[in-house]
C-alpha cells in the first residue's frame, strides 16, 4: 500500500483522543480502498492458512468503539474471506451470574484463540476500565466491593495493572495481540443510530439503551483515552483508527493485520528425510495406480 496505515495510526508516546481524526483525510478514494480490501483479503488468508499450519502462535485482535461505530460489519468485510476453522469471534455483552463470581479477566481467557488460530474480541477485557468506569456500580456485581466509594483511584490503577500482566502472559506464551479502537464521531453515531430507525431492515439493531449512553458520550472518550495511554506498550499495541467511512477503517484494520501476522516469522513446517521418503513413496504408488 502507498501508505502504511499501521504506522500512521499506531498510538506512540502520550495520547489524545481530541486530537485523533475520526475522518480519513488521505487521497485514497472510496473506490480504490474497495478494490484494494478484495486484494488484501486474499493476503489474509494466505497468511491465517501460514498460522494454522505453524501451529506454534496464535493472534488476538481486540476491537473496541462506541455504539455504531461499526465493529460487527468491519469484522464481516476484513475476516469474511478467512478459513473459518482458524479464526473465532467472541462477542462480550454483560457478564452473566457465573462469569461474575469468577474476576473480571476469567471469562477472557476462556476465549482466548489456541495456537494456530485467530481470535477476535468484538469489545473485550477493556470494558471493565470502559462502560465499568462510567458506571462504576456495575462493578459491585462482582460481590467483592460493598460501596461505589471503592472506586477509587488504587482501584483503576490495579486494573489497569492486571489488564497489562494479562497481555504480557500471553505474549510470553506465543499470542499477539493488536488493539484496534475505532474512532467514531459523535455526529456520525447519531446519523447511524437514525439509520438503524429509518430503515426497516436495520430496525433491529437499535437498541432503546444506546440513548442514555450517548449522552455520556464525552466520558467515554475521556475513558477510552486514559485506558490506551496507560495500556498501549510495545508488546501490546492499540491503533486509534477514523471510523467514519466505514471503508477506511476496513483497509485500514486488515494493513493492520495484515503487517502484524507478517511480523510474526510464520513459517510453514518443514517435513523429516523420513516424511519425505514416505511422501515421495505415496506419489508412486498413486502415480502407478491402475
């Protein structure tokens, strides 16, 4: 590609959110990123087909974003060319009575890809320092904590802490992961969620609750920001990508991709002189069958 959308929005240094375009103001033409995604989905699944083979690594991709902002269609265009029996998604909504009598983080591991695979979190770990920093009396779900006065700052230190000791493990045991968060406007997400209400077919995806949490809109941003400026490390990036043309941010999450499997030295595995023997063996026999 003529420009590397992975170094351009990888987060480096101090992050702000107010300063990160949510629009592409790039010479890329809608037309062009179309045609352009058709040719890297086919890199992709070369690349997923290399994964499984090596069978030694595994990625995670952790997608996070606003209401609308277009998670399920991005994970539709840039994965639906894939293998599917090496790639999961995992969509996490609210936890249930059994994953809330387990820490925040059991429920994630659990859906973590095995080596070989692919795995998608469509939100993730990071709602636990998002929406549960919003409304922090959500967290007294979890039956450890009595009052919302817990809270604190310590308290939000020390999940960060265990969101980054979570990621460290699994990148010393053979996951990488990309953090990608899509950076919707708030103008846009209105005309998306007027969209979802105009159209008949697109009906079901509103949901009455997406009001009350657009008007915290600007919590969520001041969430999301200090969530990625305490969490983005070398070992675990994120990537703030505009998401409004939901084209771009599709070309521009399978660069991402795309760049970071490459990265992985995936290699394809080598057969034994004794494999080869017994290879070579098999092409004759079914060569002089009759």
């Amino acid at each position: 590609m003529d420009t590397n959308f992975s170094d351009d929005f990888l987060v480096k240094g101090k992050f702000s959110i107010k300063k990160a375009s949510t629009q592409y103001k790039g010479k890329l033409t809608k037309e062009e990123g179309e045609q352009l995604l058709i040719l890297e989905k086919v890199k992709l699944r070369e690349l997923q087909e290399k994964l499984y083979s090596d069978g030694s690594k595994s990625l995670l991709v952790v997608l996070q974003a606003m209401d609308a902002a277009g998670k399920d269609s991005l994970i539709e265009h840039v994965f639906g060319g894939v293998n599917p029996q090496g790639c999961n998604v995992t969509s996490f909504k609210t936890p249930n009575p059994k994953e809330y009598s387990h820490d925040f983080l059991w429920r994630h591991y659990l859906a973590l890809p095995s080596k070989g695979m692919i795995g998608i979190f469509n939100r993730s770990h990071y709602e636990s320092v998002l929406v549960c920093k919003v409304h922090p009396e959500y967290n007294l779900n979890e039956k450890t904590w009595k009052s919302v006065k817990n809270f604190d700052e310590k308290f939000w230190k020390n999940r960060y802490d265990s969101i980054k000791n979570f990621e460290k493990h699994l990148i010393d045991n053979g996951t990488t992961i990309v953090k990608i968060f899509l950076h919707v406007s708030k103008d846009e997400q209105k005309k998306r969620l007027l969209d979802r209400i105009n159209e008949q077919e697109k009906n079901w995806k509103f949901s009455a609750a997406d009001l009350p949490e657009r008007a915290l809109f600007s919590k969520y941003m001041d969430c999301y920001e200090e969530a990625i400026n305490e969490t983005a490390k070398d070992y675990a990036p994120w990537y703030v990508i505009p998401a409004d043309d939901k084209w771009f941010a599709r070309v521009a999450a399978i660069q991402i991709i795309i760049d970071t499997l490459e990265k992985m030295d995936l290699q394809y595995p080598q057969l034994s002189k004794e494999d080869r023997k017994d290879l070579e063996e098999a092409k004759k026999q079914l060569e002089n069958e009759k």
